[in-house]
C-alpha cells in the first residue's frame, strides 16, 4: 500500500498477525475494548524484527544487523504483535509496554475518527472464509452506518499465479483468489493500481 501511495499513517492492526478473521469481527464489534491490555499478554517463542512505522530498526549507524522484536499475543482476541517489542539485551519487554500501549491507544482512537467521519472506507483481509466475510459485513454496517465501505478478501491459493475473482456475492465485499505469496508485487499492483485516497 505505501508504494501506491495509500498509507498516510498507522492503524491499530498493522504489523500484527491475527489467524482467524473471527477474532478480529469480535474484536471490533467490541469495539477494541481491552486490546492488548497486559493482563492479557503472552510472551510466543517465535521472533521477528522491530519496525518504527514499518521501517526497521538497525543495532547501529553500520546498518548491518537490524533489531529483532518479541511476538508479544494478545490471549483475548488471538491477536499477536510481531514488530512492537524490541530485544534489548538485559531488558525485559514489558518495560517497552507502556510506550507502546500509548501508542497503541492513539492509533485506535484515529481508527474510529477515520471511520466515523469517512464517507469511505476501504478494508484488505487477507485470507477469510464465507462466513466470516458475511460477518464482518454486517458488523461493519453497523458500525458505520449510512457511510459507505468495501472489504477486499484476498485467499491465498497454491500454485496459483495471477489473481482472479471469487464469486461470493456479498454486499460491499470484493472476494479474491490471490497468488500463495504476500510480496507478490505484481498481484498488489493489479488490486491497487486504480484506488485512490480522497479527503472525505
């Protein structure tokens, strides 16, 4: 998105990994209550590395080696963060939190500006089934009322090797089959190449 030009800032989802479309439609219909709150954390043993508003971070001026994060889950909602928690040596992650939750706070307060005062919005999923798109359409009619929206369901296929449509038939939702590679630029291209960010 940031290489068509479509990222103007962060949103609370970003950089973070959620399996289940499930948890993220309960998610909003809760409308983010109790994310990432710390009695809710749990430290995973799989680890990334640490970006500041997607760019990554480096040990040192020598640009060699980049700063690795924690996978930090969200128990309540399945939801982990995989860039939001550096490793410092001799440190433990939860002394990053309170930066981060602040952070975190901020960026879901813009969610609900953005998507109140939107005329519209667009929404990118990556892989959902049926029933979970029809959810999550219906949650977010709700929430936004008369404004407009489209949620894009992109299913990863194997061997598959341009995009091509699936017929679902549900309102406001644009399901496709996409190719089994999430860097597979050319496929990003064809899907972002005609949206465009307005200032309503």
């Amino acid at each position: 998105m940031k290489r068509w030009n479509l990222r103007k800032f962060s949103m609370p989802l970003d950089w973070m990994v959620s399996i289940s479309l499930t948890d993220v439609n309960r998610l909003l219909q809760n409308k983010f209550q109790n994310f990432m709150e710390f009695d809710n954390l749990s430290v995973q043993e799989d680890t990334h590395y640490f970006l500041d508003e997607g760019l990554p971070i480096f040990v040192d001026r020598t640009e060699t080696a980049v700063v690795k994060s924690y996978f930090i889950k969200d128990t309540l909602y399945n939801i982990t963060s995989v860039h939001d928690f550096p490793i410092i040596e001799g440190t433990n992650w939860t002394m990053t939190y309170p930066s981060y939750k602040a952070k975190l706070d901020l960026r879901i307060k813009r969610f609900w500006d953005r998507l109140t005062n939107s005329k519209n919005t667009l929404f990118i999923r990556w892989s959902a089934d049926y029933e979970q798109a029809v959810e999550l359409q219906s949650i977010l009619s709700h929430l936004l009322n008369k404004n407009n929206f489209t949620v894009i369901i992109l299913n990863p296929v194997h061997e598959l090797i341009s995009v091509r449509e699936a017929n679902w038939n549900i309102k406001n939702v644009c399901a496709l089959e996409f190719p089994n590679n999430m860097d597979d630029y050319e496929s990003w291209d064809y899907i972002l190449k005609d949206i465009v960010v307005t200032n309503d």
